[in-house]
C-alpha cells in the first residue's frame, strides 16, 4: 500500500493506493481524518507560501514501524487522528487527539510511543513543542503526561521528530534555528534535553536513520545532505558535511532497504538526487532523475518512502498531488513507472506519503 494526505481546509483525509508486484499503483478510497489541514496555507512564515509545502515537513503520515497503524497531523485542527491498517490495506480510524500543541506537522513512533512535534502559531509566537503519547492495541492515544519539551529556543520551528533506531533518543530537526535537537527518552515515556547541536548546513528539514544509528539529514538551502554518528550522551559527529547535489532545495530524506543509497527530493528542481552512503556513512552523490516524464507538467517532489520489498520509491508531487513511482536498479538509480493521479485530490496542499 502508498498512503498520501490531502491536507485539505474541509476536512483531511488519507489517499490510499493499492500496489502490485511491480510497485504500480491503483486508488483504492478516502478515507477522513476528521481533522482539518491546511489546504495551501504555510504553517511557519519560514517557508515560501507558494502551497506546494505547507506543512514544511517529514514524517506528516506516518506508518508505524510493524505496519498496523498509521498516524495522521491534523495542522488545521490541532489533534492527531489514528488509523488501524486493515487486511485488505484500507486504514479504518481509531482515534483523534489534540496534539498538546498547535500547528502538529510531523509524527514518529517506537514500540508503543508516538511523538508529535508542533510548529506553533503566531498567537503563542510560534511557541513549540514535541508531545508524546501512549498507543494501545488498537491504535488508541493517550496523552503521556508531563511528556512536552520545548525545542532549543520556545519558538524554534520544527521540520521533523524522528525516534533512533533503539528508541533511546529523539531527534528534531529544527528549519528556523539550524540545529538538530536531541531528547533522551525515559521509561516511562517522557523525554529530557535537548542535547542541542549545530546543523552542520542551514535549513535542516527532512531526516532518516540507518540501522547502524547514522543520522541523514537534508538541507535545504545549500541542497545537501549531511551524515552524523550520535554519541551516547546525545552529541552529533559530523562524517559528511552538507554533501551538494547541484539541484535546488533538498528538502527530504529516505533510503533503500539495503542502505546503500539515500534519495534526497529537490523540490524546485524538480528531480530526485540518489546519494551512495559507504561503509562508515560517508555520501558521495550519485545522479539525478526528473520526478516527472519530460514533456507533461513538472512534478515537484517533496515527501518520498520506500516499499518495504525495497523494489520501489515513491513521491509525492506537492504542485500537483500525484505520486511518481520508480524501479530502483542494484546501482541505485530509478527507472520511472508511473504517475499516480486521482481527480479527487487537491493540486496544490497534499502533504505526507507512507509507503508499505
């Protein structure tokens, strides 16, 4: 299954796709979040309001790690809605919570852990924060109490929170400051920090980890990709520092299963760059590809996932709300498929992909 979010003022609501062997899609329904987004409007004046990005994000729709639950943000409103992945792949909704913040735009989960990072909003002065809840077995949330921190500074903007590997730390990467905020998560549930570090590049946004525990982190201003070991005690060591890819506003992050090689989404550009991670964490680019044939209306990819059989990438167009699908060959490069579209969905405001 491929899993978008419309994002929409009316009411949010999650596209679900069907996929075939060959990683083809196939729209299989709508489903409400009973939660409103967005629509076009920007949730941080950071960002350019052109509509394409408006949550200024990753991790907007969110799978959680075993694939039973998926998480949506519900920018307008304020709260998180909950969805059980059926058998068939369509989501049926649990549950919607207040984010414990204003603005919500990113989500991850460990074990039975969700935490939500809110932007903030002019009224509070952009206030924000990360909140964390308790999921139980049927994918209802709980709010964990005294679980909310602030970031670096009270009206830092966050663009995504993101659990390690082990689930012992949290990281946030903060757009407006350039520095990526690490938590220590506690037994029960809780966090303290931050441990704050530099962003090595300025306009950190989106951000994945390698089993091994390095850190990939996109940069949007330089359009490059930065690699980081992370200590125990919750600093970051620079390995690649703000590697460019020649393209414009690298903005998000994901890797094939085999971590091998990373693919950043330049969004103004229009094209996905594909990065060779080496044996230490070490990136060397590796090649570009349009998001959209040559010849039809551009594509401008934003967020982007990899099936889990590892035989596909995925992203979402955000100017047009279609998602591209492309082969990924042993070398790492992409062969392009298919352009999902659905009538349905808005041109310009969907944000958030997750991909099973």
């Amino acid at each position: 299954m491929v899993y978008m979010m419309t994002n929409r003022e009316a009411m949010n609501e999650v596209v679900a796709f069907y996929r075939d062997t060959k990683g083809i899609l196939t729209f299989m329904g709508y489903y409400p979040t009973y939660g409103t987004g967005t629509g076009t409007r920007i949730v941080t004046p950071a960002a350019p309001n052109d509509g394409i990005d408006p949550l200024t994000s990753q991790g907007s729709l969110t799978l959680s790690r075993d694939g039973r639950f998926l998480f949506a943000v519900n920018a307008g409103s304020n709260s998180i809605s909950s969805f059980v992945i059926t058998d068939s792949g369509a989501p049926i909704l649990t549950d919607v919570k207040p984010s414990e913040g204003a603005q919500p735009n990113s989500i991850d989960v460990f074990g039975d852990i969700l935490y939500v990072s809110n932007v903030g909003n002019a009224a509070n002065n952009f206030a924000s924060n990360i909140s964390g809840f308790r999921i139980d077995n049927n994918g209802r949330l709980t709010h964990i109490p005294c679980s909310n921190r602030s970031l670096s500074t009270i009206n830092a903007q966050p663009a995504q929170v993101l659990f390690t590997p082990d689930g012992s730390k949290i990281v946030a990467a903060e757009l407006t400051t350039n520095r990526l905020s690490v938590f220590h998560v506690n037994e029960n549930g809780t966090v303290t920090g931050p441990i704050i570090n530099d962003s090595n590049g300025m306009r950190p946004l989106g951000a994945c980890f390698l089993s091994s525990g390095i850190l990939l982190v996109a940069e949007v201003q330089s359009s490059a990709l930065s690699s980081y070991s992370v200590s125990d005690n919750g600093i970051l060591n620079v390995i690649s520092g703000s590697v460019p890819n020649g393209q414009k506003t690298a903005c998000w992050v994901t890797t094939t299963r085999n971590e091998r090689f990373a693919y950043t989404t330049n969004t103004l550009s229009g094209t996905i760059s594909t990065y060779l991670i080496d044996g230490s964490g070490a990136l060397t680019v590796n090649g570009h590809i349009t998001s959209t044939p040559e010849g039809t209306p551009t594509g401008l990819p934003i967020d982007a996932g990899v099936s889990k059989d590892g035989y596909n990438f995925y992203t979402l167009n955000g100017n047009q709300g279609t998602v591209s699908v492309f082969n990924i060959k042993d070398d790492g490069s992409l062969v392009r498929l298919q352009v999902a579209a659905s009538t349905h969905y808005p041109y310009f405001g969907s944000q958030g992909l997750a991909v099973l």
